[in-house]
C-alpha cells in the first residue's frame, strides 16, 4: 500500500509543477488585437487579462465607435489565443483556469 500511495503522490507533485509552469507561460504570453484599421491596439495576456490598449486620436470623435473598437480589439485578440489557454489531456472546450 506504502509504493502505490508514493506513486500517487509524486504524480500529484509532477501534476502541480505542471500547472505551475502552464500558468506561468499563461501570464507571460501575450497577443494583440486590433479593431478599424489598428484605431484601437490591445494587448491581452494567455488568461485574457488586459495588459495594454493603444487608441489613436483619430478613434476619439465617435465614443460609441470607439467603444465598439475596444470590443473588437479585445476580441480579435482573444480569438488569436485560441486553444492555447487548454490544458493538455482536457477535452476541447474545458478551460483549466
């Protein structure tokens, strides 16, 4: 009984450090996205948290325009991520964070 729960636990270990390092490679890579021609340039982080946002002048004239480039921004940039915020072994669609 003593190996099989050793066994058990260094997998669990091996898991955790996995985790770690997906998560750390989430946080450090980074897409940007762009809406109207680059008018608005975000860049998100892989956990799709907002790191940066350019908006050119020309985008401040129309705020609802402008607030639909922001959305569109983040989308574009969204999309370029892609499955890359799965877990390995996870079937597609099941975020692990």
């Amino acid at each position: 009984m003593g190996s099989g729960f050793s066994k058990m636990k260094k997998q669990a270990r091996l898991m955790q450090d996995q985790f770690s390092q997906m998560k750390n490679k989430l946080e450090t890579t980074l897409v940007e996205g762009s809406a109207g021609n680059g008018l608005v340039v975000v860049t998100l982080n892989g956990s799709k948290e907002l790191k940066k946002i350019t908006i050119n002048p020309e985008a401040l004239s129309d705020v609802e325009g402008l607030q639909d480039l922001i959305l569109g921004a983040f989308e574009d940039a969204a999309s370029k991520l892609g499955d890359e915020n799965q877990m390995p072994g996870l079937p597609s669609g099941m975020p692990w964070m």
